[in-house]
C-alpha cells in the first residue's frame, strides 16, 4: 500500500510539483541535483492505514482488536507532528520550534490516549521526579519530539533515514517480541512495511523524498514504540531501548553540543557537519567514483557505510541488552565510536583531540560555506 501511493506521487509529480517539489538545490545540507518530491510521508502515512486495514480484513485474528484500536489512536495523535512536517513540506515555512511542539502535542496526546508515559528511565533520582504525573508527562513530550527530531536529522542521503527507521523498529519490536508484547510487534511491523515501500522509491535513485512530514511521522511511531515497550514491559530496562536507538539520538545530542559549545551558534542552525556528510565527504568521495550515468551512485553509497553499524548496534541491544549495565555499557560504546569516528573523519587523521578538534570543525564548516 505503502508503495503503491508512494508510486502514484512520482507518477503524478507534473501535477503537483510545483508545491511539492524540493526545489532548494544549493542549501548547506543538499546533495540531490534535481527537485524531486519530498512528500513521501504521505505514502508512509496511508501505507500504515491501509495496511492496518487490509491486513485486519485478510488476517483478523492477527491482530488483537484492543491493539487494533490502541493503533487507530496512536496514528490520531500522530497528527499534529505529520501535519505539521507535512505543511512545512508543501510551504518551507514551518519553523522547527513550531514543528518539535506539534511533535510534544502529539505526544501529550499519546500519554492521554494510551498511557504512553515514561515513569521510569533508570537513572537514580530522576525516576523519583517521574512519579510526579506532570514532570512525566513534560520528559515524555521531550523524549518523543527529540526522538522524532533525530530522524529528521538523519534525512540527508537517500536510504538512509527509511533503513534507519527499518533496523529500529525491528530492534525494538524484537524485543517486545521477546517479552509479548503483540502491540509493539504490530506497530513495528506497520512501520517496516510502510517504510519499505517507500525505501523502493527512494533507494537508490532517489524518486522521492521522506520530508519532514514523513521523517516526523516515522520518527513518532518509533519513539512512541520506544515509550510503550518501557511503559507495558517493566522487565525492559531504558538503557536497552535507548541503546537500539542510539545512532540518531547521539547524532541530534552530539549536533546540538557541536554547534553551541564549539562552533557558538543557535543548536538549530543548518550546517554539513553531521556524521553522514562527513561519510559522503571524506569516504564516498574516495572511495566511490563518480559516474555521470548514475548521478545517485555516491549519494547511494552512504548508507552502505552507515546502515551495517547501525544494525550491528541494534543487533548486540536486542540479544545482549536485557540487563542494564550490559545496555548501558553498549551505550557508552555506541557513543565511543561515533566520537571516534567523528574525530577521524573531521581531523582526516586518528588522534590529537580538544581544541585541535575544534579548530577542524570550524575550518570544515568556513570550508563548506566557502564551497
């Protein structure tokens, strides 16, 4: 289902191209070289309705009718976040202030609607504070809007944000999986399937793009899978969750921590700094040759680098991460490697850090405005 809307706006864009096209061909974080259509979230969206529908009607015994429900109210409170990527995808006016509170609305209405609310993060004191109902609900909001935010972060190459989004909803499900929790398997498998089709299209000659409609959709179911497999899962320790997520939350903290502390400008500005532009920057363009035929070939071949790591995170998360320290060590590891390999890729070289560290970024950032 997901595949076949998705199709239908490629097939349709003369018509609606002019709104929908990504037109902004020379922004600091663009690759592409030709405007394309980036409401692929509209495919994802009816993707998950028609396929919750049409896999009620071929296989209702599948999917139990109270979780059935419980998913028709999470895709209503996904509203808010969808509609307001959605109109930022047809207007380019929609500020990310306006987008991460329609994103907390959502979540708020998740807590409302399914209880979805974090009352337990293991961290000492801090789940002393989420027996307070309001304090809970605020750390939901943020959790899920940061969540979503990551994914939109990570939507810069083609493949790579869907197969992100695809190895962690599986993660996540397998986990629930494990403690049987059918709800958060089905709202994996609608994820997947629907993220899959729209992959399909978009890897890897980039026929369409996610959007933020799409990136902040997908990124709220995953993020709300997250919450609910912690919230019905007592067992479940937060640090395993957080470890199957780790890629695009470090990714969003780390870009946040960059821009404010060494490069002193505002957390939400646009740069070409993040982990998967230095991969097409510093790899692809070494190691994949440009062919005129195939202009989506290095754009391509990010997430060749990235998806197998990500998925040997989440790999390691689902089989090892049952107890917390175990989690927590694939945390700290997770976010070991990235600075690592962050550093090598920024510095071109391993070693010297601090301030040598920061002079790079800053010289890499004049360099990619001056280019």
């Amino acid at each position: 289902m997901s595949f076949a809307v998705c199709l239908l706006i490629v097939l349709s864009q003369k018509w609606h191209g002019k709104l929908s096209h990504d037109h902004d061909l020379n922004g600091v974080q663009k690759v592409h070289t030709t405007a394309v259509p980036r409401i692929g979230g509209i495919g994802v969206m009816a993707g998950v309705l028609l396929g919750l529908a049409l896999f009620q009607m071929l296989a209702p015994a599948g999917v139990n009718p109270l979780h059935s429900a419980d998913i028709r109210l999470l895709l209503l409170a996904s509203l808010p976040a969808f509609l307001a990527g959605l109109i930022e995808d047809f207007t380019k006016r929609v500020s990310v202030r306006v987008r991460l509170a329609a994103t907390a609305m959502s979540a708020m209405i998740a807590s409302a609607a399914l209880g979805a609310t974090v009352t337990e993060l293991d961290l000492w004191g801090v789940d002393t504070l989420l027996a307070f109902a309001p304090f809970a609900i605020i750390v939901t909001a943020v959790v899920v809007s940061g969540g979503s935010n990551a994914i939109n972060i990570i939507d810069g190459f083609n493949g790579l944000s869907s197969s992100t989004i695809i190895i962690m909803s599986a993660g996540l499900a397998a986990v629930g999986l494990q403690h049987g929790d059918h709800l958060v398997v089905a709202i994996g498998a609608l994820c997947i399937g629907a993220t899959a089709g729209f992959l399909a299209l978009n890897y890897p000659f980039g026929k369409l793009f996610l959007g933020d409609g799409g990136a902040y959709f997908l990124g709220f179911l995953v993020s709300e899978m997250a919450v609910l497999l912690l919230v019905r899962n007592p067992s479940v320790n937060a640090w395993q969750v957080l470890a199957i997520c780790g890629y695009p939350v470090i990714e969003v903290l780390f870009s946040m921590y960059r821009r404010r502390v060494i490069q002193n400008v505002s957390p939400g500005a646009p740069d070409a700094l993040h982990l998967h532009t230095l991969v097409y920057r510093r790899l692809v363009f070494k190691h994949v040759r440009r062919d005129a035929s195939r202009p989506w070939n290095r754009n391509a071949s990010v997430v060749c680098f990235i998806a197998p790591a990500v998925a040997m995170c989440v790999a390691v998360s689902v089989i090892a991460g049952a107890s917390a320290p175990v989690s927590l060590a694939i945390v700290a590891a997770q976010l070991a490697l990235y600075i690592v390999v962050y550093g090598r890729l920024v510095r071109g070289r391993w070693g010297v850090a601090g301030r040598a560290s920061a002079d790079a970024i800053s010289a890499s950032a004049n360099a990619s405005s001056s280019s």
